[in-house]
C-alpha cells in the first residue's frame, strides 16, 4: 500500500452509532482515512458502479436492512467490483463469516457487545489492503506474463510461416535456376565448339578481322559459361542437391590442371606465376571437379586483378598429413570494409579488373562452401596496395593456423616483398 496518498473507504451500517465510532477510530489512527458511510447495501451498490469512485476497501455490517451483507458481495462480485470487502458479523454468526468467506469476501471481524472490536480495526485494515493490492499485482503480472507469452507463441507461428514461404519461394528460384542454367549451358557450349571449328580454319579460311570478331564471342561465350556454372553451383549448393563424389586419392594432378587452366591468361597479361608443389603430396578425401573449381575461382580472381609484372604464388605444404595451401598475389589488395563481405554471393570488389574481365560475384561464396563441404577452411590476409592472400586448409586435421603459413611462406617462399618494391 502507498504511504502518502488518502486511502478511501466505504462502509455500509445501519447503525449511525456504528459508523460515527469506526470514523472517528480510523480517522484517529491515520488522518489519511477518507471515509463514506451508507445505511442501505443497495445505495452503496449504485455508488460502487460509478466508475469515477475509487475506493480501497469495502467494510460492511452483515445485519442491514433490506440485503444482507453476503447478498451485497454476491452483487458486488457479479458486477466484477475489484475491491477488497470485510464483513462484520454479530457473535454466533460465525457460520455467515464462513459462508462470506466463501463467496469471497476478504476478511471478517466478529462484533462484540462492549464495541472492543473496533480498536483492531486500525490494525487489520491496512494489512488486508495491502494483501489485496499484493494479490492484485501477482495477479497482473501473471496475465500480463501469459499475453506476453501467447504473443510471443503467436510472433513464433507467423515467423515460422514466413520461413516456409521464403523456404517455398527459395526452392522454386533454386529449381528455376538450376532448369535455366541447365538448358542455356547447351547452347552456348554449342557456340564454343563452332567458333574454335572456324577459328581453326576448319570450315575455310579467316581473316585476322574475322578471328579477332570471333575472339570477342569466344571470350563473351566463355563469360556465360562461367555465370551459368556459378549459378548452377549456387543453386545446386543452396537445395542440397550439388554433385558430390569424393574419394581417397592424390590431388596433385588437380592442381597441375589448375596450372595448365591459369597460364595462358597470366602469360597474357604478364604475370609472373610461381609453383611451389612438393614432391610427396599425401592423399586425401576430396572431389576432382570440386576441387579444381575452388583452385580455378581462386587463380582466376588473382588473374583478374593483377597486372603485367605482377607475381601469383601456388604453394603447397604437409602439415601433420593435412593439406596446406597459399595462394597469393601481388595485386591490389581488398579494403579492409570489403573483407568481411567478400564470400557472400554476388558481392563485387570495388577494385576494378585489369583487363575488363567480368565476374558473377559468386566464385568466392562457391569456394567457401565446396571447401567446408570438405571439411576444410578458408582464410584471407590482404593489404591495399601489396596483394591478397588465401589460405587452405584441407584434410582430416584442419583448419589450419596463420601463423604457420606465415612461417613456411618465410622458409620456402620466395620473397614477396621483392614484388611488392
């Protein structure tokens, strides 16, 4: 109960003695005491429905003319009143106490003939107040707690139907994806074959304008392919349904196909390519079109953003039976804001190719997914102006740690700073 606000109280007797004696007992206890008396239950009733009357305790005299006091709380509790009642009873009448308690009524307090009764009213009142108000607040507190926790089952529902419905609309992309890749790779496979039939003089000579023409639409042919195995991959990945067939064996070969897919573009351009494969490389668990596809997205985004002079390095390394590899260039480097957004899907640098060449921003996402597929993680260090660097952590033992990269690159490496000046 509040300890600086008027405390209001309706009492209903028909005796005047009675309520003249409970003011004046109440008022003397506590000044905060504001009191209003009714002879009749029925009077009290209407003022009790008047929803500008507040009132803290409701105390009233069983034997009263007209309805009785239990029929008073039966109509004050059918209206859903919310005040604490105590109910004076005459001595003998404790079995209408019992009854009131039963309709629920607070408290009783049983009337005895030298007028005692009242000194421990200035005791009981505050007490049954405060036990109501306590009461009434666990009360809130648990509905406000179960609204909460419907509201909260309810925002679980909807969350979970638009999950399946995104899921749904993912699925039908992902399927619609897959089924437009599919039927595109044909064609533009077909286009390949007929440009290198000409190009090659097969179907009659060319000239160098011709060649130069049919150049362009090899290298834009070659660009779609790219796009539409990414999206292939990225669709594949996405339902759960890529090709993947690994098994134990040595991936030395991959990494010589990887060599021999890189090195006319770097010959191209002009950049320095380094090898640095031992001569014992243990097998391991992995897929061959996977694998060749992380090695292929990685040198090609090397390729891409280095230029003539440039050196990118394919270093090798065993470490405890596991794979350990660096691929690193001398290129542009990655602003430290694009690093952590670099594996999503279809984020692109804001560094620009050195020869124009075109990306889908996906090769990197891809990369990163195909190398967890196998168990394995993936790292990068960059530094703008000096270059990028990846690692590769592949086998029964990975993730590998930096700091043994940063070792082996020191020891077997060449230098890279030589580039760098």
């Amino acid at each position: 109960m509040e300890n600086k606000r008027d405390i209001f109280i309706l009492m209903i007797d028909d005796s005047d003695f009675d309520k003249q004696l409970f003011t004046r007992v109440l008022k003397k206890a506590d000044k905060r005491y504001v009191i209003t008396t009714f002879d009749r239950a029925e009077d009290a009733l209407v003022e009790l429905k008047d929803e500008t009357k507040k009132y803290d305790l409701i105390v009233t005299d069983q034997d009263l003319c007209g309805m009785s006091g239990i029929e008073f709380g039966i109509e004050v509790f059918r209206y859903k009143i919310s005040i604490p009642i105590i109910m004076l009873t005459g001595a003998g009448s404790e079995h209408l106490a019992v009854a009131a308690l039963k309709i629920g009524v607070e408290d009783y307090i049983v009337k005895d003939i030298n007028q005692s009764y009242i000194e421990i009213l200035p005791i009981v009142i505050p007490k049954i107040i405060q036990k109501y108000e306590d009461r009434l607040a666990r009360m809130n507190a648990e509905t406000e707690l179960k609204n909460h926790a419907e509201k909260l089952e309810m925002a679980n529902i909807e969350k979970q139907q638009m999950v399946d419905q995104l899921q749904k609309v993912n699925e039908t992309k992902n399927r619609f994806l897959s089924m437009a890749s599919h039927d595109l790779k044909a064609p533009i496979t077909a286009i390949l074959g007929f440009v290198n039939l000409i190009k090659d003089g097969i179907e009659g000579p060319v000239t160098e304008g011709q060649i130069d023409c049919l150049n362009r639409v090899h290298s834009q042919c070659k660009y779609m392919h790219s796009l539409l195995e990414d999206l292939l991959s990225v669709s594949a990945l996405e339902s759960g349904n890529l090709e993947y067939n690994p098994y134990v064996h040595n991936p030395k070969k991959i990494m010589q196909n990887a060599q021999n897919s890189i090195e006319i573009r770097a010959k191209d351009k002009g950049i320095i390519l380094v090898w640095e494969i031992p001569d014992e490389v243990p097998d391991f668990n992995f897929d061959d079109n996977r694998l060749i596809q992380v090695f292929s997205n990685l040198l090609s985004n090397a390729v891409k953003f280095c230029s003539k002079d440039d050196c990118i390095i394919f270093s090798v390394s065993v470490l405890q039976d596991d794979l350990q590899i660096c691929i690193s260039d001398t290129g542009p480097g990655i602003k430290d804001d694009e690093v952590n957004k670099l594996f999503m899907p279809f984020q692109r640098l804001s560094s620009e190719a050195t020869s124009g060449e075109k990306g889908t921003g996906l090769g990197l996402s891809i990369t990163k997914d195909i190398v967890a597929l196998h168990g394995g993680s993936i790292q990068v260090e960059t530094t703008i102006g000096k270059g990028t660097t990846f690692y590769l952590g592949l086998g029964d033992k990975s993730p590998f740690t930096l700091q043994y990269f940063s070792k082996y690159l020191y020891i077997h490496s060449w230098s890279l700073d030589v580039f760098y000046r």
